[in-house]
C-alpha cells in the first residue's frame, strides 16, 4: 500500500475552498425557463418559494409582515436579476396585485400559531 501525502490533501482541501471565494470568477447561476408566475403570500421566509421554481415558477411578488422574516427572504431570494420583484407588504393593504398571475399561493399553516385568541 502506498502513504498518503497529507500535505498534499491539505494543500488541496484548502484550495478547493478557497476557489469556492473567488469574487473574481463570474456567478455560475441556473436558470429554469419560467413555466408559470406566482405571488407568495405569507411568505415568511420562502419555504415554498423553493419548490415552486424548480418546478420553473417565477414569482411576482411577496407578501409578508414580519420584518426579520422579509429580512431573510430578500437576503435569500432578492437579487440583481429580480430586483423588480414586487414586496407586497401587508396582505390586508393589498389593493392591486400584479397583472397576469398564474397562481396565488399561501404558507397558511406557518401562521395559524400567530392567530389572536378570541
């Protein structure tokens, strides 16, 4: 059997990690053609938005309350390429919603907890 150069593994390992770093490569982004358009409503943070554009959905705009959770969603989701996307605030302000929208979804579970008690 043959040694192994730790050194060498080493020396690779961080190298490959540093490669993850380089600010000077461009972003290697994956587009999926947009098969649908939709508005996440109670966002929260974007659980469902994921499953949503692998599935080649394109969302329009964002409804949501919590301000650290909007925070985190438009840390995950918001970029150069979507800037344009619509934050739609609170739900119960809406009063126009994007023209030509394929499908409304809801996180409607996630906030059943947060309902007042009567």
């Amino acid at each position: 059997m043959g040694t192994i150069n730790q050194e060498k593994i080493t020396s690779q390992s961080e190298s490959q990690q540093l490669e993850l770093f380089n600010t000077s490569k461009p972003l290697e982004l994956s587009f999926v053609k947009t098969q649908f358009t939709f508005i996440d409503f109670f966002a929260g943070i974007g659980g469902f938005r994921i499953p949503l554009e692998k599935l080649g959905g394109k969302c329009l705009g964002y409804s949501e309350i919590d301000k650290e959770a909007i925070k985190v969603y438009q840390q995950n989701f918001i970029s150069y390429y979507n800037a344009q996307e619509l934050n739609l605030g609170d739900i119960s302000k809406i009063h126009e919603l994007p023209k030509n929208v394929d499908l409304f979804v809801g996180e409607f579970l996630v906030n059943l907890g947060l309902l007042p008690e009567n």
